[in-house]
C-alpha cells in the first residue's frame, strides 16, 4: 500500500510516533551530562562545594562600640547572601545591645538615624564575653576543640570549603588585642591556617581585619590558597566612620562601612569578582590605605567571585558511577578440588570507600560487561522504552493496513 493512499488520520498518528521517538532518543542522553549541566559550576570554578564564616569582634567595652557593629554588619551580609546560621561563627567579645549605657536596648545600629538595626531578634552568637579568647579562635580554626565543645560551635569545614574570615578590634604591628589583656601575632594566625591547610580544613580563605596597622597582620602567611586584604598599611589608624549622638560613640569604622556599603550592591545571583571590591577602596574617605596580598592565591582576582567567599553558593561535586561487583563463589569448584574453602567476610566498608566505589574484600570482583552491567533502573527503562515503540508502531500498522 503507497503511503499517499494513507488517510490523513493515519499520516497524523505516523507524525505523533516520530516526533515522540525523536523525543525519547534526545531524553536518553548522558545522565552525567545532564546533572552537569544542571548542577554546573558557575564561571568562578573555585572548586568548593560549601562556604563558612568566622566573624570576630575582639574588643570589650561600650567606647568600642563600632567593633560589634563591623561584625554584625558583616553578619547580616553574609546571611543576606545565602550563608546559613550554622555555617557562621559569631564571636562577640562584649555585648552593647545588653549595655546599660545603651539608649536603644537590645539594638546594634551602625549608621546615624538608627534605619537598620544589627542585633535584631534573628541572631545566633556563637562565642560571646569571656569566651571570645585567643586559645578558643585558635582551637575554632585548627578543630582541637573538647570533644564536649557543640557542633554549634565549631567550625566543621573540609577541603571543599570556602572560609570568609572577618577581625575587627584594636590592634598594632602584627598583632590584635582580644579583651584588652591578651594578643594574637600575625605567626599564630598563619601558623593555625597552616595547620588547616595540613588537615585539609579548607579549599580556600578569604581573609579580612579592619584595625590599625591591619595589612601587617597577614605579612606572614604561607599556605597557600589564602587571599587577604586589611584597612590600613603599617605606621597608619583605622579610623572610625561617623557617631551618633544619641548613642554617643561612634558607631562603625571607614574601612568596614565603604565594604558593607559596596556589598549592599551585591546579590545570591551576582557575577562580580572579587577585584570590584578591591578597586573600589578610595583611601580618600576611608582616611587610611587598604592592602590587598594576592601571591598565595591560586586564581585571578578578576575570575574569582566575590560570592565564592560571602554567598552561600550550592555546589555539587559528581562521582563516576560506581561500578557494580560480584563475589566469587567461596568454593572451588570440584573439578579442581574437593576441599571447601571457608567463607571469607569482608570487612565493613568505610565512607571513604563507599564514596569512592572502592570497596576492598577478600573475595574476587568480576565486572559485569555489556546490557547486564547497567544497573537495573537503566535496564527496566529501556526495556519500556522501546516496548512502547513497538506497540505504537504496531498499532499504527494495523490501522493504515486496515483501511
């Protein structure tokens, strides 16, 4: 039979299963293509699959007002760009909204006019008082923490994870006050990143301190992956940005405010790189002159973005399938030898191994090959697939020959 003798209704029905095989055949693709290309990296390809805050204020007293203001300042930012709360360590060595002094109890505000309150009722502090020690930022960062120390207060990061470090306080050449009555050296924060580093604590940091003489406190890193910048070069203040009068101190410093106030700019979605940020300093308002090192950082400035280290940024590392195995049988067959073999039981996997596929036993793996190695979803599918087909093709058949 011709095909144009064909009624027309038979000619729609042949056009409906072409159009619908083609569509199958294109839905069968790579499923890994398919999860790559939903779970892509974006174009900043750090490599990281999390990201992590720690925010520290070290200093006491309500004169240091602004401290606590710069933390929470850039609290709220990070949380704004997608970092959740337990993912942010909060460290608040005094607290001002609790203050007797305070005008507006229970209140932060870092600008005059009081439009946006910092402390607000959504906030976790994490260390606050006389817990916010040297010993403890140091424990925080490295993990050598008391077993009776809460995940709420640790830093649970891995070689996947992107750190934002933030340290506001009063401090000098190469070092910052905690509480007034002790310091930490630029040697022991680079020692303590060197260790994370040697742990695999993290992928990479992004290291940020406003205080006097800030740039000296990252003149002695050496690991690598770290990219630092401060408010102030050696011999220079960082100085406070505006007061309140009905507060009565100032309420934030230069440095942090031009940083927030640049990042106020920025979203969850945003593709600007992190050298935005930097070029945007002017030492002019900010009464002192920022510094950026850059040489143990392993990308372009102008490539990594600035949500790699202040958004929350899903990522999703893919593992290649894993390879189904079978287990040879624990007798030999006899054949060869009447002797029974007693049954050999492997141990129990690690996670590592089962991440990775590679489960070690003591008995034979044999791969499967061909239709019989692809795992039995796969397998059921297609066999629908093209079952479909056939039956639609047959029916199509049956009513064109009909007629």
């Amino acid at each position: 039979m011709r095909l144009h003798q064909l009624p027309h209704n038979c000619l729609l029905l042949l056009a409906c299963l072409a159009t619908w095989s083609v569509g199958i055949l294109a839905s069968s693709g790579s499923q890994d293509e398919q999860v790559s290309s939903f779970f892509g990296r974006h174009d900043g390809d750090s490599g990281h699959t999390n990201n992590w805050a720690v925010l520290v204020c070290a200093s006491r007293y309500w004169f240091n007002y602004r401290h606590m203001a710069n933390a929470l300042g850039m609290y709220r930012t990070v949380k704004r760009l997608g970092i959740p709360d337990s993912n942010i360590i909060l460290m608040l060595a005094d607290d001002v909204a609790c203050n007797t002094r305070n005008k507006f109890p229970g209140s932060v505000y870092a600008k005059a006019g009081r439009h946006l309150d910092l402390y607000g009722e959504n906030i976790e502090v994490d260390y606050r008082g006389y817990e916010v020690t040297v010993e403890n930022f140091i424990r925080l960062l490295t993990g050598r923490v008391d077993p009776s120390v809460p995940r709420s207060k640790r830093l649970l990061t891995d070689d996947r994870s992107n750190i934002f470090v933030y340290m506001t306080g009063h401090g000098g050449n190469e070092f910052l006050k905690f509480q007034d009555n002790e310091e930490i050296s630029a040697f022991d924060i680079a020692d303590a990143f060197e260790q994370m580093w040697q742990k695999k604590r993290y992928n990479e940091i992004f290291f940020m301190i406003d205080t006097c003489q800030a740039n000296t406190m990252y003149s002695q890193f050496y690991s690598p992956n770290i990219l630092a910048t401060g408010s102030s070069e050696i011999e220079e203040n960082s100085y406070s940005h505006e007061n309140d009068n009905d507060i009565g101190v100032s309420v934030i410093d230069s440095y942090t405010h031009f940083v927030l106030e640049f990042m106020e700019g920025i979203n969850k979605t945003s593709q600007v790189p992190i050298q935005d940020l930097f070029s945007s300093y002017d030492p002019v308002p900010i009464r002192s002159h920022p510094g950026v090192r850059s040489d143990l950082f392993r990308r372009p400035l102008d490539k990594a973005l600035i949500t790699d280290f202040f958004g929350g940024v899903a990522q999703v590392e893919m593992f290649p399938a894993v390879e189904e195995k079978i287990q040879a049988n624990t007798f030999v067959s006899k054949c060869s030898q009447d002797t029974k073999i007693p049954q050999q039981h492997p141990p129990n996997p690690t996670a590592d191994e089962l991440i990775s596929g590679e489960v070690h036993a003591n008995t034979t793996s044999v791969p499967l090959s061909g239709f019989a190695n692809q795992p039995w979803d796969t397998r059921w599918k297609e066999i629908r697939k093209w079952t479909s087909v056939l039956l639609v093709g047959s029916l199509v058949g049956w009513v064109s020959f009909a007629r």
